[in-house]
C-alpha cells in the first residue's frame, strides 16, 4: 500500500508540475490575448479614424466634383452661347455689308437720275421760248 500510496503522490506531483505547467502557458497567452486586445483597439480606433477622415474627404470630393461639373456646364453653355452671338454678328456684319451696298446702288441710281432728269429738263428748258403761268408753275413744282 505505501508503494501505491507513494506511486499515487508521484503521480500527483506530475500533474501539480504539469497544472503549473499549463497554467503558466494559460497565464502567458491570456497576457499576450490581452495585448493583441489592446493592440487591436488600438488599431481599430486608428481604422475609425482614418474611415471618419476619408468620408469626410469623400464628401470634399464630391462637392469639388459637383461644383466641376456644374462649372462645365456653365463652360459648355457660354462657348454654345458665343456660337450664337458670333453667328448673329456674322450674319449681322453681312447685312450691314448688303445694307451699305444697297445703299450705295442707291445713291448711284438717284445720282443718275438727277442727271437724267437735269439733262432733260435742260433739253426741254431750251425748247421752251416763253413761259407760261403754267410752265412756271411746273417748272417750281419739279
């Protein structure tokens, strides 16, 4: 029995060794558990972080772009609105041009005309050896 009885503290001695055995390793990762906790915190309060500060940049952003693309389509409409005012001042100086013609053909018809007419009324003067009431009448009259 003693033999037993010492077999048996043998026996309990190893699994005290090995109980401290594998409480030192529990003991050794629940420290190192709770650095990585930490150590995850941490980098999880980094990541909130950099998420908070690219969403505010990513309102930035877009803002920028929706101001760019509302001024594109300010751009867009101005160069279509100087097309249009280019086109009408073309078209315009091109009227002023005939318009200016024209009236040039104008003044060179009723140039002739004054000569014609004061060619004839010369010739038709001359022919005339008195004056009437009359002739004096239409000669003032025209």
């Amino acid at each position: 029995l003693s033999a037993s009885k010492k077999e048996l503290k043998n026996i309990s001695q190893q699994y005290g060794t090995e109980q401290q055995r594998l409480q030192n390793e529990y003991d050794a990762l629940g420290t190192a558990y709770s650095s990585l906790q930490t150590q995850r915190q941490q980098l999880d309060d980094q990541v909130s972080k950099l998420v908070q500060e690219m969403n505010a940049t990513i309102d930035d952003e877009n803002k920028t772009n929706q101001a760019k693309c509302e001024k594109c389509d300010e751009l867009n409409l101005n160069a279509i609105e100087q097309a249009e005012y280019n086109k009408l001042w073309n078209e315009c100086k091109a009227l002023t041009k005939q318009y200016k013609q024209f009236e040039d053909g104008v003044h060179a018809t009723m140039n002739e005309v004054n000569e014609r007419f004061e060619s004839r009324w010369n010739a038709h003067e001359k022919n005339w050896m008195q004056w009437t009431v009359n002739d004096c009448g239409c000669w003032m009259r025209y």
